[in-house]
C-alpha cells in the first residue's frame, strides 16, 4: 500500500551528540523533501505521540554489542502503530561489535509494535568507550576509519532518501540475523562484566560545579547531585556521566585505572565535531 508521509520524526538516544548529530541530518534531508520532520530525544520523548507521526526512524549507538536497554523499554511500551513506516539505524565506534544485529533488533522493536519496517542502517563514529582510551589504547580508537566525516554524511544522506521512498512505495524489508559468536553476552552480561571491572564510580564534590549535566545524561535516574554519589545497582554502565562532565568529577576507576572521559579525550587528540552542510545552516 501506497503512503504519503507528510509528519516524520527522528529520535535518537545519544550520549556524546555522534548519533544526534545523524539523526538531525536524516530530519534535514526529509525537510527538503517537503516533510515536517522533528527531531526527539529517546529519554524525554512521550511514547504516546509517536502513532501522530507517519513516518519514524529511530537512532541509537551500540551499547554493549546491543541495543541500550534504557531504549529497549521505552520502545516496548510504545503504543500499536498500525501500519506507519519506520526504519532504525545505529552509530558504533569500531568494527566487528555486533552492530547489524543491533540495528536489526531495534527495527523489530517498531515492527513489533505494528510499524511497517522499510531500512535499517549501521554508520561509523568515534568510540565513547572511556575505559579503552583511559587504559592506554588511544590509537584503536584514533585509527578506526569510519568516523563522522564527508563519507559518512553522504551515506546518512543516502539512507534517507531510501528510506522515505520505500516508506512512500510501501515496500516492506527484512533483514537476515548475521551469526555473532559472543550474541549471548550482548547487553546485560556485558554491563555486569563492566561493572566488575569498574572500581570506584562516584562524584569529587570537591571538583563538581552542580552544573548538572551528568543528572541530565544519566536514563536510569542514578546520580544524586545533593549526596554527589552514584546508585551503581541502578546504573546501566553507559557512561554518560563521566563522558559529558565539563569538570572532570565523575570519579571512576577501570581495572585500578583513572578513567576521563570523552571531552577530555577530544581536547587532547584535537578532534573537533565537523557537521555537514545541512546542519551548519541551522546553528
Ligand atoms: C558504554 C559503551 C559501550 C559501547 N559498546 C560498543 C559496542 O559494543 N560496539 C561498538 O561498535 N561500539 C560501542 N560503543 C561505541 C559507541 O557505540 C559509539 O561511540 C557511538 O557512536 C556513540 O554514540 P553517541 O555519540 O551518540 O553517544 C560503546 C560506547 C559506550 C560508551
């Protein structure tokens, strides 16, 4: 059946921009097309509107080789969808982590709740795992190629424009599960393991300025600013905290390590956001 999008929306889960960054491009190139496209956050969005809108795509980074579960159960309690075209993709930071799989799962997500699925998508970014580079390995991250650049924008761009046509053809897709020998730590084993590595997790008082960002980041509700301390059961491992802290006092050690986080780790490599064109119009 034949469909003429006119209201679409693109919500993201990002921690560190990367994804967000993808997603507004995707919103950009479905404006041109003559879509009202808006953009959303996964961790402040009311799941309830999202039968409004005739077209959706929904963006996340991979998480421990997964979907983040804080994503998982927002988007399991999404109302019915009845028949509206949706699409997935996600942004990873090297390859070889799970990362088909992990678009694959997100679009069945949707396409459990009724949407008609027409693409998904994986696209390269700079990894945010704060442990690899505070250990020692900055050169694995600095050397994996496909980060957010001109490439990647034209890929972005590209996926776009399939996806509305798809959605505005009707044509259904599916997607083959690829094997992954370590499928079974995937998500919560994951984060348990990371967890045990993970020594000390808590917030320098004498270093925080309260300005509250990490309260913002965290989508389990774990930091208490008032007690600068962590609830660690609660927390998911997305580090989230320690990679958008402006003042460097989330406290946390890995394997007896310091970890810093991710703008820290772009001040001292001098890796600096390059936004396409579309995006360097609008700010
Ligand atoms: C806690 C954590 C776990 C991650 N796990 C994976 C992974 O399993 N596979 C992978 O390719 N990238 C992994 N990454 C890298 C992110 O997927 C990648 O950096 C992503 O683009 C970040 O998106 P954002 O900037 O929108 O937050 C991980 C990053 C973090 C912080």
């Amino acid at each position: 059946m034949k469909h003429d999008p006119r209201r679409a929306l693109v919500i993201t889960y990002s921690q560190t921009g990367q994804t967000e960054i993808y997603g507004r491009l995707i919103a950009a190139v479905w404006e041109s097309a003559g879509l009202r496209a808006v953009t959303a956050d996964v961790r402040t969005f009311n799941m309830a509107a999202l039968p409004s809108f005739d077209l959706i795509m929904v963006g996340v980074p991979v998480f421990y080789w997964d979907v983040p579960s804080n994503v998982v159960g927002a988007l399991s309690s999404a109302p019915r969808l009845g028949g509206v075209p949706v699409a997935s993709f996600v942004t990873y930071g090297g390859d070889g982590g799970n990362q088909r799989n992990t678009a694959r799962r997100l679009l069945k997500l949707l396409w459990r709740r009724g949407g008609l699925p027409v693409g998904m998508e994986t696209f390269g970014a700079v990894s945010t795992f704060a442990p690899t580079w505070s250990m020692g390995n900055e050169r694995r991250i600095l050397t994996f190629s496909h980060r957010p650049d001109e490439e990647t924008y034209n890929r972005v761009r590209r996926y776009a424009a399939a996806v509305l046509g798809r959605a505005r053809e009707g044509t259904a897709v599916s997607y083959r599960k690829e094997f992954f020998p370590a499928d079974f730590l995937r998500g919560r084993p994951s984060v348990a393991f990371n967890k045990i590595m993970t020594g000390r997790h808590t917030i320098d008082a004498s270093a925080c300025t309260a300005c509250g960002i990490c309260e913002k980041k965290c989508p389990v509700g774990a930091i208490d600013l008032r007690t600068f301390t962590v609830d660690t059961k609660r927390c998911i491992s997305c580090l989230g905290c320690i990679n958008n802290c402006p003042a460097g006092a989330i406290d946390m050690t890995y394997l007896g390590k310091k970890v810093y986080g991710f703008s820290e780790f772009k001040k001292r490599h001098g890796i600096t956001d390059s936004l396409p064109a579309e995006l360097k119009k609008k700010s």
